[in-house]
C-alpha cells in the first residue's frame, strides 16, 4: 500500500471517465485500489447508464499531485472489466478560457439605449469630464475599477516565470476583489522588467483606474516602482506582496500573543526572509510595538555593519537586531518567542523549534511548501500558521486587500497609508472575540462575512482621520 497522503487537495484534484462492465464487485474494485494509493474520492456520478448493467462515470479523485495522479490512474487502468475514456485535471478545467469576464451594467437592446450609452449622448458625458475631471470618478468606471499589473518576476513560489504564466494567478486576484469587495480589477501583466517602463506605462494607464494594485514584482525593485508611483499618482497604489502579507501577519499576532499570554513590547522575533514581504512584515509589527526584531537572510543575521547589504537590508541593519546578534538561524533564533518565514522551503529545523523561548509561535508562509512542514512542526509550537488553505491558521492576503481598496475606493483616498494599514490589521484581528482564540483559531475565515465589513469601515474611518481623501470626490460623488 502507498504511503499516506497527508494533504490531498482540490487544487491536485482529478475527474477519470470509466466505463464499467456490469460485473457485480467492479466499483468496489476500483475504490479499494484508490483507498490503496491514499486517495480520496470526492464524488461517483454516474454519466450514462449501458445495457446488462454497465455504465459510464465519473470519479472525481483528490490527488497529493500530478505525480500522484498518474499513479492513480495507472493502476486503474490494471482492473479488468472497465474502460479508461478520459482523464481531466479539475484545476485546468477551472481555467480553460480564463476565469474573468466584461459584463454590461447597462442593457444595450434598443435604439434609446445605443443612443444614450454611446454615440451621440455620450459626447456630453466626455465633455462633462472635460470640462471637470473629478467627474470621472461619477460618470465612468474609474471609481470602482483597480488595475493589477505584474511583471511576472517573483510569482507565487514559481520565481520570474514572465508576464503571461502570471496571468492566470492575476485574473485569480480580480476575482477575488469582485467576490469579496464587489470591487471590479483588471489585470495587465507587462512585458519588461524595467523599472522606468513600469513606471511610465502604469502612469499612462492610470487614468481609467481609482486604483493600483502591484503584485508579483521581484525585489527590490518593487520597492522602487511603489515608492514612485506613490509620489507621482493621485490614486491609491498597493504592493499586496508587501503590505496585504504584512498586514495580515500582524492581525495573526495581536491574537497569537492574546493566546500565549506575551506582550508585543517584550517579545523576540525571528524572521526569515528579507525580500518584499520580510521588510513590510518587520516593518508593521515595529509600528506594532514589537522591539526585538532580527532578520535573517541567505548568510545569516543582518546587523549593523555587516558588509554588502543593499538599501533594503540596509533599512533592517539600522532599524532592527537592538542586541546585534550574529550568526546563522540557529544561532538567532534561541530565545525567539515567534518565528515568522517569508522565504523558502524547509529552511527551518525541528532542532531550530527547539531552541525558541516556552509557548513559541511560528508563521511559516512559504507557499506551496513551508519552511517546515506542519506535521513535524506542530508538536513543537503552541501556535502555527501557514499561507496554505489545506491548514488552520491561514494567513491569506484576501483577508486584506478586497476591504483595504474598496475603503479607499469608497473614502477616495489618494493613498494607502500606514494607518489604514494598521487599522485594517486591527480590524481583521477584531473578528475573532478574545473569548473564541485558540492555538488553530488566531486568523478569521476568508469566507467570514464581517471581515470585509470591518475592514472597509476601519480603512475608511483611518482614510478620513489622516486627511487623505480627496474632498471633492467625497462631498460630490457618494
């Protein structure tokens, strides 16, 4: 019998289209032989049934991967009486054409309604705006619509795998504004890498938009192509890598801290990973109050001093490690209360665990497979958390990002600030009552309907409290 599948999933899910003779034990056959190669079957159908019993169906099979998959299939293919007619992938099947579409607001059916929605009575709409442009944020899409533009450098865990491979995880990302926020995104992934190009095409496109979200650029370059949006555009602009990981971290520890009874000011914190999502991460829960930060990278604990660092790590020599530790992870991290990985696979050691002060919390968020994989880690820690779904404590940027724009979409901010940001991490932190934590329970459910309510209305409320928000747009267009 195969090993054990610990983690079987939709994502690896397949469908297998089997004609079955009408022998009597064929299905109990074929469950015993996907029991065997630890599946786990998710539904029979049956498509068609055939004459003397035989019948069509469709097994839809929950795989450890494609790897896996292929096993299943083959040794299906081994029991006599049935037919392989076809193998999909579900995930594929989730994709083909892609997973967005345009949709009308407006009924287009008659004569009137071609008239009013486009040529001639549209012309009044354009010089309307002519005349006054903060009247595209009333008359066009520009007030609900955010552009997510990739260049497909730093993608998911997959690295620089280029603008149209990182379509699929952007047209994802619109999805889940819409779904979530009821914000409309568009994705454009970009052919360069070139900072000033980036900088110049997101300006140029910039007018159709109330809205930036950058995604899936590669440090730190996208530090720069940030900050200088930032300065040069009068709408919201929002690295999710960066800030949507950061602020979401920071929700999961007010309440992991709540649970092990530590105080944000006297806690160590050991974080692995200094790229996009380590600098916003460290720098948050700073603002948070933690002290004792000390980051790692490739060659171990940056200090300052420490020779050949770039600016960004630069920011971390100076503004983190109070007691300039040195050395590797392992030497760092004894004493550390929390743990919190931004960076690669199996980079941390059930020894390393070992080493961190009584009840210690670990963030282990690299994506698709963690610094250290759960199953071993969790006797370990009091709390864990991970970027993936398949366990509790997932901390997930779409707890963030479809209520932070659709509070400065709504607020009309020009900018997303640091207290909208601490303000909506607070918030996501506030669904849990102190009365309901518990070690697997520190981060609401993505599907928790008061997320985005309590997020949109602490963003707007922190948008207006920090004097951000165009008045016109607010006073003239709500």
């Amino acid at each position: 019998m195969r090993e054990p599948i610990l983690n079987t999933n939709a994502g690896d899910s397949i469908i297998v289209r089997l004609k079955l003779s009408g022998e009597i034990g064929l299905l109990a056959q074929i469950t015993g032989a996907l029991a065997e190669n630890s599946c786990h079957v998710g539904a029979i159908d049956i498509v068609r049934p055939l004459q003397n019993g035989a019948s069509i169906r469709d097994f839809s099979i929950f795989t450890g991967g494609p790897e896996h998959a292929e096993e299943v299939v083959e040794s299906l293919k081994k029991i006599s009486g049935i037919e392989l007619l076809n193998v999909s992938d579900r995930t594929f099947l989730t994709h083909l054409g892609g997973k967005i579409e345009i949709k009308n607001r407006v009924p287009v059916k008659t004569r009137d309604d071609l008239s009013m929605a486009y040529t001639p009575g549209v012309a009044r709409i354009c010089t309307a705006i002519h005349k006054n442009p903060a009247d595209a944020y009333k008359l066009t899409m520009k007030r609900n619509m955010v552009a997510i533009i990739s260049d497909g450098t730093a993608v998911l865990g997959l690295g620089d795998i280029g603008p149209k491979a990182a379509l699929p995880v952007m047209e994802g990302k619109a999805m889940l504004f819409k779904e979530f926020a009821d914000v409309n995104a568009f994705p454009l992934c970009l052919d360069t890498k070139d900072t000033d190009e980036i900088v110049k095409i997101v300006k140029a496109v910039a007018p159709g938009f109330g809205g930036i979200n950058l995604e899936d650029i590669s440090a730190p370059r996208c530090f720069e192509i940030e900050r200088r949006l930032m300065e040069e555009l009068d709408i919201p602009v929002f690295h999710d890598d960066q800030h949507g990981t950061a602020v979401v971290v920071t929700a999961a520890l007010i309440n992991a801290l709540k649970v092990v009874g530590k105080k944000t000011e006297e806690v160590k914190v050991v974080v692995l990973g200094v790229g996009a999502a380590g600098t916003a991460c460290s720098k948050m829960i700073r603002e948070l109050g933690v002290k004792n930060i000390v980051a790692c990278d490739r060659k171990g604990a940056i200090y300052k001093g420490r020779e050949g660092l770039n600016e960004a790590k630069q920011w971390f020599a100076e503004n983190t490690n109070p007691n300039q530790e040195k050395g590797s992870l392992s030497d760092v991290i004894v004493g550390a209360d929390a743990f919190l990985g931004v960076s690669g696979p199996k980079l941390l050691k059930v020894e390393d665990l070992k080493k961190m002060a009584k009840d210690p919390i670990a963030f282990v968020m690299s994506n698709p497979v963690p610094e250290i994989m759960p199953e071993e880690a969790l006797p370990h820690v009091a709390i864990l958390a991970t970027g993936r779904s398949d366990y509790p404590n997932q901390v997930n940027n779409v707890l963030c990002f479809p209520g932070i724009f659709r509070g400065a979409l709504q607020s009309f901010a020009r900018t997303i600030n640091e207290e909208m940001k601490m303000a909506a991490a607070k918030a996501i932190a506030s669904c849990i009552p102190d009365e309901h934590l518990q070690p697997d329970y520190i981060i609401p459910s993505v599907f928790d309907p008061q997320v985005v309510t309590r997020v949109v209305d602490a963003v707007t409320q922190a948008a207006l409290d920090s004097k951000v928000c165009h008045n016109s747009g607010r006073t003239q267009y709500r």
